[in-house]
C-alpha cells in the first residue's frame, strides 16, 4: 500500500503507522502479545511481532566488574559532577541589552492570584449580579487562576477574525538561518477591555466579586482580539522577517548581521507600544527554534517531537 510519509525527528521508531493506514487492512492489535495482523485482500493474514524493550541497566558490584573486565567486556571510567549553569541576562545578549524596559520583572505601574490581580489593576470588585466561578489549573510555575466562562461565551458574539494558518506561517521561513522567539508577558492582560464590557468579565469567589479591566485568558474573543492587535502593529514587518501567532513571535534573518536590525525593530516596536516580554521564555540568535509546537531551522521545519509524546503509550496508534 502506498502511504505519505512525515519525516520526524525521531529516533525511537522506523516507522509510525497511524489509523488511516490501518483501518483498510482491518488491523487487529494484541497489546499482551505486541502483535499487529492484516488482513489483505486475497493473501494471507499478516502478523508482525514486536520487540520487548531491553532490560535496564543495573548497578554490580566491583567483584563482577573486574570479572567482565578479565573477560574481554569493554569498560569506561566516567566522573560526574554537578554544575550549575547560569540563565542568560539581558545585558549579555547583543542587541537585546539595548531594550531592557522590554523586558521588566513585572508589569509597568503596578504595585509589587486575587489579591495579586488588584494590586496589578487587572481587576477591581464589582457589584454586578452575575458571576463566573474560578477554577485552578496547573502549570509549570504552578497553580495559576481560570475563570470559567462558558456561559458568557455561549451567548458571545463571535470575533470573525482568522488567526491564521500555521502551515501559512511557516512558509515564509525558507532560507532563514537565524532565530530569535519572543513570548509576551500575559499577553492578554497587556489588552484593555472597552468600559461597557467590563462588567461581562465579572467572576465570584468566597473572597469577594470582581471584574477584568483588561482581556482575561477564558473569552472566547481574547485570541481573535489580541491577534488583530499584533497584526496592527507589526503590519510593516508580516512576511519579511516576522512571524506574529497571538502573543508568540519569532523574528528570522538570512544571516546573523541582518538579524541584528530586525531585532532591533521588533523590540523598538514592543517597547513604544508598551508590549512587554517575559525574557525567562525568550530565545535569541538561535540556529533551532522551537516555535508552535514545531522545531525551526536553517534545514526546514519538522514537527515538533513532544508532540507525539503520546503516541509511546499506544493512543490510537500502532507503532
């Protein structure tokens, strides 16, 4: 059968054959066994058996060692030692140096989850009758506060406009070498909400009831709206040495010395409009980016391999 092949940055498997490979030979998979069969038109059932994965390695004692060592095994003395790696500063960095107010610990004019919302004047209490509840969710800084908005989103008029193609994107990309990822720091909060709609964002805790004065992360808007926005100020620079998806963006340059001027016009354009960034999750002069869930680089670009992270524990897939 013929079949489209993806190259992957893999090095686990051969091959990955997925569902619409599958389905028309009625593939049949034995979990216990590790077996896959086919059922071919006209031929004989085919099974394939896969391997067990090797044991682990285990520690042994230094008796044993000396015994594999006298019996031809090959050996290695290794030394291991910690080291801490220092995170890169902004004074370091060539071109980045020059715009630090891009990049503050915190956003500007704010005083130092809802107490920290009202000190940053992203909320204020409210009086209005409705309210969504709050949620946590779990992230890699830890525990960060959702408000539930599906009511106020089921009866939201939608914003009709397209984030765009993220195939679209990347295809500007060909003969870029160099890389610099931008990521904005709560990037919908950095967005005012007009005045008749802030009573709309209103959520309720048993702390109080309070309202968003900027874009909350949950509205069914924030993405479309916030993306009109980046395109708006970025417009000059989309399709020449930009790429904008939300609050994501990478600059790229053929080579390192044009990359210089590029960088230093986006972040000339987030400093006067007072967009900030989050240097933490930002990257500079890359030759490999990873960017939207794909890995970018002077060879192409390839699918991200966390991305089929899943695919090693057998979800719909046979491997």
């Amino acid at each position: 059968a013929w079949a489209d092949l993806m190259i992957l940055d893999m090095i686990d498997f051969d091959i990955i054959s997925g569902m619409t490979w599958l389905s028309p030979y009625y593939a049949m998979l034995n979990c216990n066994t590790k077996s896959v069969t086919l059922k071919i038109l006209g031929r004989e059932k085919l099974e394939w058996e896969g391997m067990y994965k090797p044991k682990q390695a285990k520690i042994i004692s230094s008796i044993w060692a000396s015994k594999l060592v006298e019996q031809g095994c090959l050996a290695y003395l290794a030394h291991v030692r910690d080291v801490e790696i220092e995170a890169p500063s902004i004074g370091s960095i060539p071109v980045v140096s020059e715009f630090s107010e891009v990049f503050p610990n915190d956003l500007p004019d704010l005083k130092a989850q809802i107490q920290e919302r009202l000190d940053k004047e992203f909320i204020c209490p409210s009086s209005f009758p409705w309210g969504a509840p709050v949620l946590f969710v779990k992230k890699k800084d830890g525990m960060r506060m959702c408000i539930d908005y599906r009511q106020l989103n089921s009866v939201t008029i939608r914003n009709k406009y397209h984030l765009p193609r993220i195939d679209d994107l990347f295809d500007q990309l060909q003969g870029a070498a160099v890389f610099s990822k931008i990521d904005l720091r709560s990037g919908y909060h950095q967005l005012k909400i007009r005045s008749e709609d802030i009573p709309k964002t209103k959520f309720r805790t048993r702390y109080g009831q309070y309202e968003f004065l900027v874009m909350s992360f949950g509205l069914t808007n924030a993405p479309a709206a916030f993306m009109n926005l980046m395109n708006r100020v970025f417009k000059p620079f989309l399709d020449s040495f930009e790429i904008v998806f939300i609050d994501d963006v990478l600059v790229y340059s053929k080579r390192e010395e044009e990359h210089a001027n590029h960088l230093r016009t986006v972040l000339g354009v987030l400093g006067k409009q007072k967009l900030y960034a989050k240097f933490s999750k930002c990257e500079f002069w890359l030759k490999s980016v990873a960017f939207l869930w794909h890995v970018v680089s002077k060879e192409g670009v390839m699918v991200h391999p966390q991305r089929f992270k899943w695919i090693r524990i057998g979800l719909g897939l046979a491997l």
